[in-house]
C-alpha cells in the first residue's frame, strides 16, 4: 500500500500547484514587476507606472550620486562584517561552550534563543529606552559609578556619538540565538566516536576543535553566514524603530529603500533590485569561499 | 486510507485559497453608487448597530484627545453605532500610516487629516468624497458651517472636508526656569536679538533654552524661523526658486535655526531626541521654551502639576515681521472616504458622525481658543479654564497678523529634504540654500 502510494504520481500536483500559485502570486510576480517599476515614472505607490523614466536608468544613475545611498552601502557593509563576526561568531562560540556541557545545556538554549521569539519594535523600544540620553539605563549606571560626572548630569548621546555601535548591539544580540541553534543542531550530528578516538590519541580540545569540529561544521556555518549576509542587507524593523529616518546618518540599504517607498516609488523598487543583486552576488561569494576551503582541505 | 487522506487535504489546500480569494473579494466589493442613489430618503440618522473606523489626530497629548473620546461615547450612546478608533498623535510617522493605509486598501471610513496638500493624493485617486455628493442625499451635511472656510482641496478646489477648531502656534514658556535663570518671560515687545540675550543666559545658568527636537519635529521653529524674514502677507506662499525673496527667506530661517544649534540654545540630544523626550524637558522644568501649536495647552496642563508656572507668548520676532503676527488657521477636518460612503451599511453611520463631530455643541466644546467656520461662531465655555487656557486665550486674542503654515503648501515627499534632513543643515554639511532648492525640485516634479 505504502510503495503504491509513493509510486501514483497523480496526487502530486494537488499539493504542488497550490503551493506554486501562492509563490507566484506573493512573491515571483512582485519581484519582476518590482524590477520594471524602478525603470518606470510612479507618482504614487500602489498606482501603475505610466511611462518610462527619462533616461530609463535614470533611478541607478541617481543611486550611484546619491551621498545617502553610499552611506546605506557603507554602513551595510559594516552591518555584514559585524553579523558574521557578532551573530555568527558568537553564536559558534556559545554553540561549541553549550555541547561541552552535561549539566544546565537546555538552559543556555532557551536563554540564547529567547530574543527570537521578542518581535522587532518590542526590541527596539527597549533598547532605545537603554540607550535613552536622560535617565537612560547605560548613562545612569555610567553616572552610577563614576564614569561620567553626575554633579553637572554628564551624559552620553549614544544614538549620535556612538550611532553605529548602538544600532548594531541589539540587532546582533536579537540573532545570535538563531544562529546558535542552527550550529548546535550541527554539534549534534558529528559523530562521538571521532571525538572519542581523538581523546584515545591524546588530542587536546583546542586540537579537536580546530580538526574535527570546525571541519566537520563548515556546512552549518556556511549556512549562517549566507544567511548573515543576505540579512544583513535587508535588515529594517529593528534600525527603523531605534533610528527613523536614518538619523545620525546609519542609514541601511532596507531602512533607506523604505524611506523612499512613499515619496519616490519606483526609486525604492531600483534600490530593492540592488539589494537582491547584491544578496545573491554576496552568497555566491560566501559559498564560493567556503567551496575553496573544502578543496584547500582535501588536497 | 492514505491517498484518500493526500487528496482530501490537496483539496482542503485548493479550496482554502479560493476561500481567501473569495472572502476577500466579498469585503472589497464595493457597492455601486446606484445603493447610494436609492437612498434617496435616507436622513443621517442610521440605524445602529453600525461599526465605522475612524482616524483622526485627537490622541496623546493633544488638548482634544479626552473631549475627543467623550464625543466618540456621547455619539455610540445616542446612535447604537460603535466606532473602531486609530487616533495617533500627528507627526510625519502618522501621515505615512495614514498613505499607506490608503495605498493598501485599509483606509478608515472616516478620517480627520490635513486638508492641504497631504490629501491631494486620496483626493486625486478619487478615495474621499466630496461635500457637495454627500450634500446630495444629506442636504443639511455642514450646513451650520462656512463653505468658504471649510478648506478646500488644493488639487481641485472642491471642499472634501469639514473642519473643526483651527489652530495657532504660539510660544509656550516654563515661568518657574525663566525665574531661576533671572530672566523676565518674553512678551510681544522681545525683539529676536533681546530673546537670543534671554536664551544665553538661561543657558549659562544650566538650563536648556529652547525645548526641541530637531530630528523629529523641526516643523515650529521652521514656519517661525523663516516667517522672521518674511510678513503675514507674503509667508504663505512658496518661493519659485532658492535664488528669489522668498527662496532666501527660508534659506536665511534655516540659517537662524542652525545658529540656535551651534550656540548650544536646543536640547543637547536635539538631532536624535524624539519629540517626548524634549517636552518632558520642559514640563520637569529644565527647558524654557517651547513652540507648538493650540492643541498642546492640553497635553501641558495633564503632565505638570503646577500649571500656574506656564504661559503663553509670542515667538520674537524680526524684520518685518511683528511679534503678533502668528502663524494659525484651519489646516484639518473630517473627510469621509469613497470606502466608508459607499457601503450602504455605513453611509449614513458615517455621515451621522462627521455631523455630531462637527455640530455647534462639539465644536465649542473643541475650539477652546481657536478659530471655527462655524456660521455661529464657537462659544467655549471659558469658566473651566486653566492659567495657561486663559493666557492662550489672551494670546489668540492678541495676534495683529495670521498666517497657515506654508508647510501644508508641500506634501511628504517635498518636505524630507528640510524636516527629514535638519541635522545635516545644522551640521553644516548640507548648504540651507541647497535644502530649500532640493524641496523646490521634488514639490515642482
């Protein structure tokens, strides 16, 4: 009965059709048509474009003299290096820590995991109330001890001397458990007997680690950091909420294409095409990188 | 069992897509305008039973926000109809809410929004309805009101909308900081030099001068700034260049509002500080002053517990401009949306409740010391006034010239490069003159 019904292939276009017209409809129609738009003169979202903007690519030659576009780039890019060195570096760290431990591991799990499950602008309220300039949680413990004066009410504007570092902190701290979980999920498939017969050979941990661990989780991590990159150029509610309108210039490709939605349609559509092409471009590089590992290591 | 069950649940899957493609077609389907034609009889009086949504700006500190709410009740009670309320606080935020609510279909039935150039784009696309096709079923629609004065739509000079109480802007100061500072309170005879001296010295005595955040809500001290080099006659009109009078006008406002910046007269935090943040500077009194509109008497006299230690006064003023010329108007009013007017179930509960919203009684109630258009004029009940109420009242009664914030003249989009882009004017690293080019480019596109 059961190899009967694996072999009907006649039910099959009943789960998948559904499926395909879904993924049509959401998400390949809106994306070509995306791509046409940032070619078209749109006055108003949500109405068609009429004509063809003048020159056609006159959108991708603004965003090449746009200062703000360049600074979203820049910043991007500084975003990417922070999360794979904060969300995914971390979470190894936290992953490799966690599976060495008998007692207590489901706890870290939950911890670690727990800023998942807390939406974005939740997040971001809470943060900016941390970072708040006047009875701001970091400026009252830095007054607290010492750090800055409190007879003259000394404080520090974190949102505009250290703007980037105060963007990035919740944003890195809000993924590492996801990363953290993808990774442990990786420990748990290395075999022990490797480990065992590493330990029989007198191997120290940093020496299993660095030959059989890492090795045997390149896989994972190449997962994590394709999904780093790609999140990181489209990164939005949790900036957006903490620094509207990308004050203290920390604009990022997603919050400045969102700025633009409602002014400037079809502008927003060309930086959005340039955030896909930089996601896939970027991902490409990532795999590309990590395939040349593999080889270097079996040669 | 377990084909049956694959197909059974293929077709579950099939079907609750057309189900979705089903229910949504039967809650956009819009009925014809033949149900309103039918509805010929029909009085404002509906029913009941009837639930509408409703948006307007009476939220958060705004003086209205609690007559707002009462009025929403008194109507419920007398009706049977409910309203479903998404007030917010006005700020650039909610005006990108409301656009988007409009672009996705999601309008409210009844929206209270800026009748200038904010709405052109509903009204351009046909989204709200006009009081003269609401006239033709409910005659009596705003009838106690002043056509003239209702705020007709700059795109096409057809009165979509029927305001409530006008506004003005003034500037608000905390006594008790002034005193500690040992400055007097500035009164319509403070010329701008003498108010910068004032500034000063409330800065060298530890205080912060001027509550305001220039990231989120420059709006004020914009419309100030640049009225200071123009006149009640010629501020409500938008330059055709950055080069002629008016064009340098703004530049010169913009300029004056960077030199505020470099003496160190706003909030330290002012290029990332949100609007609450400023205010609570002045209201915990460690701020002096504070421009804003009518609509904030309320929201000081709810978060201070003294409010004998607040007035109001005039914005000093320089050139050609004298203090007593303000900045006011009627910028705001109920529109009824193409959404809300052609559901036959709602018609009437929406016309209902733009005609209670705006009736004498309310209006009075609202008005507080603001200007109406209504025929009969507003009659605020001054007795339950405040010190700050009856020095706004003063205040409104004062003004020897009136101009609408030629802000309303610019929609969202236009006005980034200035209100969403201040800090890089202040900074210096983007020229005033270059902003206000930059805005003329975008308004005139």
């Amino acid at each position: 009965m059961t190899a009967r019904i694996y072999k009907n292939k006649k039910a099959v276009p009943f789960f998948l059709i559904p499926a395909f017209l879904f993924m049509f409809v959401y998400l390949y129609y809106p994306f070509v048509q995306n791509i046409i738009n940032s070619f078209m003169h749109i006055k108003y979202i949500g109405t068609s474009g009429g004509e063809l903007n003048t020159p056609v690519l006159k959108n991708y030659i603004t965003m090449i003299q746009d200062p703000k576009m360049l600074i979203a780039l820049k910043n991007t890019g500084i975003m990417i290096i922070a999360t794979i060195i904060g969300q995914v570096g971390l979470a190894l760290l936290f992953a490799l820590l966690v599976s060495n431990i008998k007692k207590g591991s489901g706890f870290f799990r939950t911890v670690f995991f727990f800023p998942i499950v807390i939406s974005a602008t939740a997040l971001g309220l809470l943060f900016n109330l941390i970072f708040l300039y006047d009875k701001g949680m970091i400026n009252q413990i830095l007054q607290f001890v010492g750090y800055l004066d409190i007879s003259t009410n000394e404080l520090i504007d974190w949102k505009a001397e250290h703007a980037m570092f105060t963007m990035m902190t919740p944003v890195i701290w809000q993924y590492v458990g996801f990363y953290f979980v993808i990774l442990l999920t990786g420990l748990a498939g290395i075999p022990q007997e490797l480990y065992e017969a590493a330990f029989i050979d007198g191997g120290t941990k940093w020496q299993t680690v660095k030959y059989i661990t890492l090795p045997l989780l390149k896989n994972s991590i190449a997962t994590c950091v394709v999904l780093a990159v790609t999140g990181a150029l489209k990164v939005f509610d949790l900036p957006w909420t903490m620094f509207v309108n990308g004050m203290s210039d920390t604009w990022l490709t997603g919050t400045y294409m969102y700025s633009k939605v409602y002014s400037d349609a079809d502008y927003a559509s060309a930086i959005a095409v340039v955030i896909v092409v930089l996601g896939v471009v970027l991902s490409v590089v990532v795999n590309r990188i990590f395939r040349q590992d593999a080889d270097y290591d079996a040669s | 069992m377990k084909k049956a069950t694959a197909l059974l649940l293929s077709g579950m899957m099939a079907l609750s897509m057309v189900g979705c493609g089903a229910s949504d077609t039967a809650t956009t389907e819009e009925p014809t305008t033949d149900t309103a034609a039918e509805a010929e009889d029909t009085t404002s009086a509906p029913e009941g039973g009837v639930t509408i949504q409703v948006t307007t700006t009476y939220a958060g500190e705004d003086t209205n926000a609690q007559n707002y709410k009462d009025a929403v009740a008194a109507w419920e009670a007398e009706t049977g109809n409910k309203v479903e309320d998404s007030s917010a606080t006005s700020d650039e935020t909610f005006k990108s809410r409301i656009v988007t609510d409009f672009e996705a279909g999601s309008e409210p039935d009844v929206l209270f929004y800026f009748n200038g150039v904010d709405s052109n784009q509903f009204v351009e696309q046909g989204k709200v309805v006009s009081v003269d096709e609401i006239r033709e079923t409910y005659p009596d629609y705003a009838s106690n009101m002043k056509d003239d004065l209702l705020g007709a739509s700059p795109a096409d000079g057809v009165n979509y909308s029927v305001p409530v109480n006008g506004y003005w802007e003034g500037m608000f100061v905390n006594k008790e900081v002034c005193e500690a500072a040992g400055v007097e309170v500035p009164t319509a005879d403070t010329t701008w030099e003498e108010f910068m001296d004032i500034c000063a010295t409330i800065k060298d005595a530890g205080y912060t001068p001027i509550a305001c955040s220039l990231q989120e809500v420059p709006h004020y001290w914009f419309e100030y700034a640049i009225y200071n080099h123009q006149d009640a006659k010629t501020h409500n009109t938008l330059p055709t260049s950055a080069d002629d009078e008016i064009g340098q006008a703004w530049a010169a406002g913009l300029n004056d509002i960077k030199g505020l910046y470099e003496d160190g007269f706003l909030p330290e935090n002012t290029l990332t500080a949100t609007d609450a943040e400023t205010f609570q500077l002045f209201t915990e009194d460690k701020a002096a002053f504070l421009i804003d509109g009518s609509w904030k008497v309320g929201g000081i006299e709810s978060a201070v517990d003294d409010i004998e230690n607040f007035t109001v006064t005039h914005v000093p003023g320089m050139g050609n401009r004298k203090s007593t010329d303000e900045i006011g108007g009627l910028s705001m009013g109920y529109f009824i949306t193409r959404k809300g007017y052609d559901d036959a179930d709602k018609q009437a509960a929406c016309v209902s409740f733009v005609e209670y919203m705006t009736s004498d009684e309310v209006v009075s109630k609202f008005a507080g010391t603001s200007v109406t258009a209504l025929k009969n004029g507003a009659k605020p009940d001054t007795s339950s006034f405040t010190a700050l109420g009856n020095a706004a009242l003063e205040y409104a009664g004062s003004f020897t010239g009136i101009s609408p914030a030629v802000q309303d003249n610019l929609n969202e989009a236009a006005r980034a490069p200035i209100f969403g882009d201040m800090a890089s004017i202040v900074k210096g690293s983007v020229d005033a003159a270059d902003a206000v080019a930059e805005v003329l480019s975008i308004a005139n596109e």
